[in-house]
C-alpha cells in the first residue's frame, strides 16, 4: 500500500496556507483503489464573485455552482473526496460529491409528509419564496457512483450476497469518505458518504445517502457494490428506506456536573450510571 500526503496551498487574508490532501492507494489483483481527501469547498467565491464560466481561473466554487446549479450547495462540500476504482483495462468506478449533486432534483420537494410548518418557518425566505427556483432542500439524490466508457451497466437478477460479505476475512484496506453534508439549519441532517474495503475474497463499496429532517422523514438510499474476486463484473445493488417519523417519544436527561463534594458522597452510595 502506498500512501502519501500532498501539501497543497491556497491564498488567504493572512497569506498563503499549507493544506494537506491526503491519499492514498491500494492495489489489488487487476484493480488500483485509491482515495484522496481534504478540506470542504470555500463557501465564499475568492474571485469577489467575478469568476466567469469556463474559465480556467474559475475558483472552486463558481466552478461548483456552474456545474450543479442548485440555489444553493450543502453547508459542506468536501470537493477533494474522490473515492476512483480503476481496472487495469480501463474500467474506472468513481465516488464524488459533484456527480452525486447533480442528481439532487432541481424542483419542489415531494416529501409526503406534513413538512411541519415550523419546518417552512425556520427556512430562510430565500428557499420558500416563489420567485426563487425551488429545489430539493434535503439534498436526496439518486447518485449510484459514476462509471466511465469502459463499463457497461446491464439489470440482473443477481444479488450480492451478503452472508458471504459477513464472513470474517482479514481486511487489505479500508476508508471512509464524507462527500457532502448538510444540517439543514439545524432543522436534521443530509449526509452522503461513501465506505470501501478490501479483503481476499474481492472488494465491496457501500455509498449511502442518509437524511433525518427532525420529526418528519428518515431516509437512507443505500447502493451496495460487490466484486468477487475472478469475476469480470461488480454488482451494484441500491436499495432505499424511508421512514416516517415521529419514531419514540423521548426524554431529555439532564447530565449535571457534580462539584468535588457532591461527588465524594455519591462515590459512598456507590451510585452508578
Ligand atoms: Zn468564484
């Protein structure tokens, strides 16, 4: 396994700063996996929002919101998570956040559920107004990895199976990447990670998307990949589960900090949590 650590710069108020990308690569049989990881997008364009399309000094954003067109992105974009598996003939299988937001439905959100006003309410006018493109403020997106020329994507019967999955094998490499995130003004959370590990047997990949909006909706779209080693083919299994909520009624607990003497007396009682 090969791992290194670019240092990258980038220009800020107080000069330039050092910025580490890590990544690292790992190969097996006829497959090259590898990652690379870093800060999330700027939320402010550095170009004092003059960038122009296309054009090669473009900063990351606009290029960002160029592409995507969304009203606005997820509070984190973490644009350097690359997640890339890639066949020594060229088939190449690819994790990224940009892809996953172009897939995010550029209109109102069906939610079938009361969206509790309080929800609306604490929305920014700018999302609820109608003058302004309505979009799909959960962030949901249908986003199954992206695939290159080399790959040839067909409907199967096949499943993967995951009791073999479940078998206990010494793992070669595994990581963990977030490829955006959104808290939805503290209203729940939006997250679309992506989770890949290598063991003897083959590789699997599992990219979830997760949505919790509070006291309305948990979502989770799954995508499962699996490669066996010997085989010329990975399945690719999605799966989607929705739940509406309110799940348990719950209890708030206080945790109280005990001062020194407090603590000694209910160290006595032999009290414990
Ligand atoms: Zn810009």
């Amino acid at each position: 396994m090969e791992m290194k650590q670019i240092i990258q710069t980038q220009e800020t108020e107080n000069g330039p700063v050092r910025l580490p990308v890590d990544s690292e690569t790992h190969t097996y049989d006829d497959w090259t996996i590898a990652y690379t990881k870093s800060h999330i997008l700027k939320s402010v364009c550095v170009n004092d929002n003059a960038c122009v399309r296309g054009d090669p000094s473009c900063c990351e954003l606009c290029v960002y919101n160029f592409t995507v067109d969304l009203p606005h992105l997820p509070d984190m974009v973490f644009h350097k998570n690359v997640l890339t598996i890639c066949h020594k003939g060229g088939a190449r299988l690819e994790f990224n956040p940009m892809d996953a937001l172009k897939l995010v439905r550029n209109e109102k959100l069906d939610l079938k559920v009361a969206c509790s006003d309080e929800w609306k309410e604490s929305r920014p006018a700018a999302d609820t107004q109608e003058k302004v493109k309505p979009f799909d403020w959960s962030f949901t997106t249908e986003y199954k990895g992206t695939v290159n020329e080399r790959v040839r994507v067909e409907s199967t019967d096949q499943k993967i199976d995951m009791f073999k999955l479940m078998k206990r094998e010494p793992i070669y490499f595994y990581h963990d990447l977030t490829l955006f995130e959104d808290e939805l003004h503290d209203h729940g959370i939006s997250v679309l990670s992506v989770k890949v590990r290598v063991m003897p047997s083959g590789f699997y990949v599992l990219l979830r998307f997760f949505l919790r909006v509070d006291h309305v909706l948990i979502r989770i779209n799954d995508t499962r990949f699996h490669y066996e080693k010997g085989n010329d083919y990975i399945l690719r299994d999605p799966n989607e589960i929705a739940e509406q909520l309110p799940v348990v009624s719950k209890v708030t607990e206080k945790l109280t900090i005990l001062a020194g003497e407090d603590a000694d007396v209910i160290a006595k009682e032999g009290s414990s949590v």
